[in-house]
C-alpha cells in the first residue's frame, strides 16, 4: 500500500487538530500503518538495556542537581507565557520511570533512525548526525567490551546537547517536523494499524518531553555557574541560553513543543474525555451506571 492510499484510508477519522497542526500533512508523504516499525523500542536489541541503563543515570543525577540551583534560576527554566512557577525535581517513583521511559524512547528512536539512512523520517544536521554516530559507537563499543561506561555516558549527554538545543539558526518556520523531538511527537500520534490516537494521549507525551528538555537545560546551566565566577557574567550567559532555547516565541525544540501543547490542549478541552469504566466482580460500572457482565469476560 503506497502512502497516499495509507493516509487517504483513515481520513474520516482524522481529528481536525492533526490537521492544524501539520502532522497530517507531514505524515501524508510516509505509509502510515508501517510508519513506527523499526523506530519502537527494542528490548530484544543488546543496546537497548545499555542505553536505558545510561538514561535512568543521566535522569537521576541531573535531577540531583536541581537542588542546588537558586530559584530565581529554576523559576526561569519553567517560566512561559502563562505559567510562572519554579522547576522542580521529579519525587514519585512511577511518575520517573513514566518520563524517564518516554526520554528513552525518543532517544532510541531517533538512534534507530539514524542507522537507517535510507527511511527519511527524521531530519538531522551535521552536528546531530555527529553526535548520534558517536553514540551509537560508544553503545557498541560498551556491549563489546571496547568501550568505557564514561565514553557512552558522554556520547548520550552530546545527544542531549545537539538535538534539544540546536545552534543558531538551526530551524526556521517552514515546518515544526524538521526537529527531530517534533518528528517523534508526530510518529506517537499513530497507532500501530496507522489510524490516529486519541488526542487525549498526546499532551502527556509533550509534557514529558518538555520536562526531559529543561531538565537536560540545568545540566547546561550548572556547567556556566560553575565555569563563570562573576556573578553577571552568569546570568549574561544564563539569559542567553534561555532566551534561545527556553521560551516560547522563538524557533527552537521547546517553542515547538510548547506551541504543538497548546493546540493540544485546547482541543482536548472542547472535547470530552471517555467515560472511566471499572470492575466490581462481574459488573462493569460507568459513574452512575452499571451493566452485568457474566458471560461478556
């Protein structure tokens, strides 16, 4: 099945904010229901545990860090438009692992796309191509002894570095789907038989992914603390860096993100949530309403 017939096939059933946003139309080019094969994660493969393991490392010590930041610097990693509140650490066990899990399979993703050069879904610069390559070495480097465990960590973090926050320059209004973060958005609004997900499940998916963001920003940011020893040529430096890749009027990963959530979220709102349904012994109930279900399990 080529593209065109692929997509033309679940139009009825096409959310109009898919259409808004531009992920129908970039996604009209690809074979939807064979779109995510090969880009989901892959427990079976012998780096995937080391690149999990490397993530869970990186997640945890950088949260770490956000203890020792002042707040007027965390009050700026998280500051927008209409939200004006510190960053803060992630504590819930469940909700880590939920957004370290998602980092990981982004991360692997877009390694995954990188091996496969030929399957142009995602978009890389030369620096990020760099980075992913270096990374991919490290990972096969750890699994066949010849690498060290600091040689990988060090590949992931230039990872971080290059895809969440690009040079100058590095994108422009012509597309959100040109960055890789934006791509992956993308590839999780289709479910697996290339139909259109809920678009219920898809804020949580940038929530994730914008916290991963500003989290790998603090590594960035204790780096100029730490290297600067006046006091304003930190926050020089520190305004810089959030102004180009911490708010929401620029062309940059976050902006992206920031204004796709948005669409997102509004048109969540106007929509109403499925009803939760739940178990009491062999009767299903629905808020008020419970229907007998012997026979139906």
């Amino acid at each position: 099945m080529d593209a065109s017939s692929s997509s033309n096939r679940f139009t009825g059933t096409t959310h109009p904010v898919f259409i808004k946003t531009g992920i129908t139309e970039f996604l009209y080019q690809f074979n939807r229901e064979a779109l995510r094969e090969g880009y989901d994660p892959n427990p079976d493969s012998p780096m995937y545990p080391i690149l999990r393991t490397l993530i869970i490392e990186t997640f945890a010590n950088d949260i770490k860090q956000l203890g020792n930041l002042q707040s007027n610097i965390l009050l700026r990693v998280d500051c927008t438009s209409w939200t004006y509140r510190s960053f803060f650490p992630l504590t819930e066990k469940g909700s880590i692992s939920a957004f370290v899990e998602l980092e990981l399979k982004f991360i692997w993703a877009i390694l995954q796309a990188r091996c496969k050069r030929t399957r142009r879904v995602f978009t890389f610069n030369e620096t990020q191509a760099q980075a992913l390559d270096h990374l991919l070495g490290a990972l096969e480097g750890q699994y066949n002894g010849g690498r060290s465990h600091s040689t990988a960590l060090e590949g992931l973090y230039s990872v971080f570095d290059a895809i969440y926050f690009p040079g100058p320059g590095a994108y422009d209004y012509d597309t959100y789907f040109n960055m890789p973060s934006t791509t992956f958005l993308a590839l999780q609004c289709v479910a697996a038989d290339g139909s259109y997900r809920s678009i219920h499940l898809i804020p949580p998916i940038i929530a994730k992914l914008r916290y991963s963001l500003r989290l790998r920003a603090t590594r960035r940011i204790t780096f100029l603390r730490d290297n600067l020893t006046d006091e304003s040529a930190f926050f020089q430096h520190f305004e810089e860096f959030c102004m180009e890749h911490l708010q929401d009027r620029n062309v940059s990963p976050f902006s992206a993100l920031n204004r796709l959530s948005c669409k997102m979220n509004a048109a969540c709102k106007s929509i109403p949530r499925p009803d939760i349904i739940w178990w009491h012994g062999d009767v299903t109930a629905s808020e008020d309403i419970g229907e007998d279900n012997r026979g139906q399990r």
